[in-house]
C-alpha cells in the first residue's frame, strides 16, 4: 500500500499520510527522550551508589520526567530587557527543527523508514550542522556575557569535531559506494562495518560524543565556570526546547551510529529470526547506555585539550583512516 | 515517471518533518502561554550577572579567538565535499584517482602541519 502510495503523484492525501506517520514518530521519539533521562538519572544513580529518581510514578521513578516537563510548561517565561527579542524566540526553534528534521532519513528496519533519499548521508550532516547557528544565536540574542562566551565556545566545538565526524564516515562510504543509509546498512549483511572501519569507528563514537556536547566533552554547558552556557537566560519551555534538542540528536546520532557502523538491523549470524526492530533497537540501547556509562565515569576534559585533541589527534587519525579503508577494500572486498 | 514520482513524494517527507519540527515549538510554546504566569517586575527584566548590577551590553567588539577554527574549518569542510563523491563513485575511477586523491589530502595535510607549527592550535 505504501509503494503505491509513493510511486503516485503526491497530493494533499499523501501530505496528509506522512504528517500522521512523522507525528507517530515524534511521540515515539519523545517518549524515548523522557525515558532516557529518567534512564540516564537511574543508571548515573546506580553508577554513585545511590538510588537516583523513586517519588513519582512508583518505586522505579517512571513519571520523574513528566513531572519535570509539566514543571516546566507552568514556568513564567522570561525574556531581559537587554535582549534582541526576535532572535531570543527564534534560536530554540532553530536549535531543535533540525533534530527532528534528520530522522527523516533514517532507515529503523527493512519496512519502518520514512524519506529514502539518495544523499541521506550527507543530508544528515548537512541539517544536524544548522543547530549549531541556534546554539550561537541564543547565546548571541541573550546579551549575556556568559551566554555569548558559552555560544561561542559550543559553536566552535561543533564546528572542530564536525570535521573529524564527517571525514570518518568515508570509508563507510567507500565500502558501500552510496550515500543511501538503506544501502549502507544492505551492505553489511555480512560483517558490520566497525570491523572493517575500526579507527573510523572509534573516531566517530568520540566526535559525536563532542557534537553531542556529553560528558567528557560538555564544556558549552560547564555549570562551575560559564554558569550553564549559552542557555543561561532562557527559562521554561524555551529553555526545555534547547535541552530536548540535545537528546533528540542522542537519539538521532545513536541510530546513525547504529545504522553506519553496527548493521542496522542485521542480526548477529544464527540469530535471523529475530525481527530486524529489535535488533535495531538492542543496538540502539547499547550505544545509549556506553554514552550513560561513559558520563558516569570520566571526568570533563580541559579546554585548551578540547580544541587541540579534534585538530591534532582526530582529524589526522580521520584521514588516514580513508586511506586505510581504501586498502581493506581493495584486499577484502574486490 | 514512477520513479520521478517516487523522488517527489520522498522530499514531500522531509518537508512535513520540517513543519512537524517547527509547530511542535509554537504550539507547545502557545500552549503554555495559557498556563504560565506572567507577573513581570522590573528586577525579573534584568540580565544575570551573578547578582551584581549588570554593566554595559556584551555586544561589544572583542577578540574572538576560535575565528582562525572557523577559517580551518571552512577549508576542511570543503575538502570533504570533495572527498564525497569521490568515496561514492571509488569502484568506476580505480587507482588514478586513489592516487590523485592522496595527493590532495596531503597538500591539505601540509595546511594542518602549517598552522600546527603557527600555533594556531594551541591555546594560549
């Protein structure tokens, strides 16, 4: 049904198909960024010895998050006299459409995707970039000193690791020869490509810790010395956007990763008649409780290291790696 | 045709994620506007500062130091677009452009080498 659908010529009925469809995935996707703060206080509690969140919702905490947001939706909304009033609405907005406008592309199992474009791969990079502007503009618009310090500062962590990020995906794209993440994950049916891309991998994992601004790289949002960053002026549901903008892209660069490096929803040899979903979500899960793990138990990384460990280690350990994927392909793959 | 059509109603998804992405902000920001609170006083106006009286604007001229990432950014980035299409179509230009593009990526290397040995990564 959905093949004919796509192969008629659109129409108000189609705008209207796809609108209910994004709309299932949006409360999918804020369901899972609920649960995954509740998750990330649960696991960081467990982690310290402590219990973490158990009022709300029963002894496991499940309502934790839903209180916190409805908290938030009743708080006064406050904008500085100082501040340029139109940009200081905008940057939330802009901070967040394009976090949900990524996972368009992204393939979640052989028949659950939504937009199957060609360049899908570069269509991610390219959207994920623009958040960056929000970020800037919020820190910007706020007239604040810690603010436009702390945009400045986020602004040119994500452009620094942006490029470690993007160069190691190369070889994916080599081995694959497109940039349809369908294609990608097709391409794995055998051996998922972490074991052919290893540094590519591990490259990826560690920029897109830094994009994501997670421990140790959160130093945009590093309370002791910038107060909270480029968000210190925003309070309420404006200030909620930003923060939502943050885990939807853990959701979206979880799945990339998934997709790109861990085979999307192939299953591990033996193991076939598991649907592809579930694989894809076992996968999913890993990677987002390795990024939990992780904030529990490294500490945050200095400034000056910051800068110096994407352009010195990363971006280096990123080109050489293109190489190195062209030889496994030529001694492995032809 | 199917196939033109196919193309069409794909970038239809994506701009109906565009427009989901931007109500659910309006609309949530909307509809808070009906339950929240609005008593502004002067003091709430005000820019933090961490409690003193904030001075002067901080739309002022300073030195913004990560200017020379964003320049290195630009070039690396570009390189990438470069370096997209040739990863892409790899298995039709075989070694010749291997080697052509190794060449590239090391003059872009020496750019590297250049402002690691300038300083220009270093903070100071």
């Amino acid at each position: 049904m959905i093949e004919h659908l796509l192969q008629s010529p659109p129409g108000w009925i189609h705008f209207l198909i796809f609108f209910c469809l994004g709309a299932i995935l949006l409360a999918i996707v804020l369901g899972f960024v609920t649960y995954a703060i509740l998750a990330e206080r649960k696991v960081l509690g467990f982690m310290q010895i402590r219990i973490g969140p158990n009022r709300i919702g029963g002894r496991f905490g499940l309502l934790q998050t839903v209180a916190d947001v409805f908290k938030l939706l009743i708080k006064e909304d406050i904008i500085p006299k100082l501040a340029d009033r139109p940009l200081f609405i905008l940057a939330p907005i802009l901070a967040f459409a394009p976090s949900f406008l990524v996972l368009a592309v992204m393939p979640f199992s052989e028949n659950v995707k939504f937009a199957d474009i060609g360049v899908g791969l570069l269509y991610y990079i390219a959207v994920s970039g623009i958040s960056a502007i929000g970020m800037l503009l919020g820190g910007w618009a706020s007239n604040n000193k810690y603010s436009l310090l702390g945009g400045m500062r986020s602004a040119a962590q994500m452009i620094s690791y942006e490029i470690p990020l993007v160069m190691s995906v190369i070889g994916v794209i080599l081995f694959t020869g497109s940039l349809n993440l369908t294609d990608i994950v097709e391409g794995q049916k055998h051996v998922a490509y972490m074991f052919l891309s290893p540094i590519g991998f591990i490259v990826f994992f560690i920029s897109s810790l830094a994009e994501l601004s997670r421990t140790p790289f959160d130093l945009p949002e590093a309370e002791s010395e910038l107060v909270a960053g480029y968000h210190v002026e925003y309070s309420g549901f404006r200030w909620a956007f930003f923060m939502l903008a943050e885990y939807v892209y853990l959701f979206a660069m979880a799945s990339l990763m998934t997709v790109l490096f861990l085979g999307g929803w192939n299953p591990i040899p033996f193991l076939g008649f598991i649907p592809g979903v579930i694989w894809f979500a076992l996968k999913f899960s890993l990677i987002v409780f390795i990024m939990i793990w992780i904030r529990g138990t490294f500490p945050r990384i200095r400034a000056d290291q910051l800068m110096e460990f994407a352009w010195k280690v990363l971006l280096p350990l990123a080109l050489l790696n293109i190489f190195v994927s062209a030889a496994v392909k030529e001694l492995f793959l032809k | 045709m199917d196939l033109y059509n196919v193309y069409q109603n794909n970038y239809l998804i994506v701009a109906v994620f565009l427009l989901l992405g931007i109500l659910l902000p309006v609309g949530a920001l909307t509809a808070g506007r009906l339950l929240r609170p609005n008593r502004p006083t002067k003091e709430k106006a005000t820019t933090y500062e961490s409690g003193i009286e904030p001075f002067q604007q901080s739309w002022i001229q300073f030195n913004v130091r990560y200017y020379l990432f964003a320049l290195l950014f630009v070039i690396f980035d570009v390189e990438t677009v470069f370096l997209y299409p040739w990863a892409v179509a790899y298995d039709e230009l075989g070694l010749f452009a291997l080697i052509e593009m190794a060449i590239f990526v090391l003059l872009l290397t020496l750019g590297l080498v250049y402002a690691w040995k300038k300083k220009v990564l270093k903070w100071n």
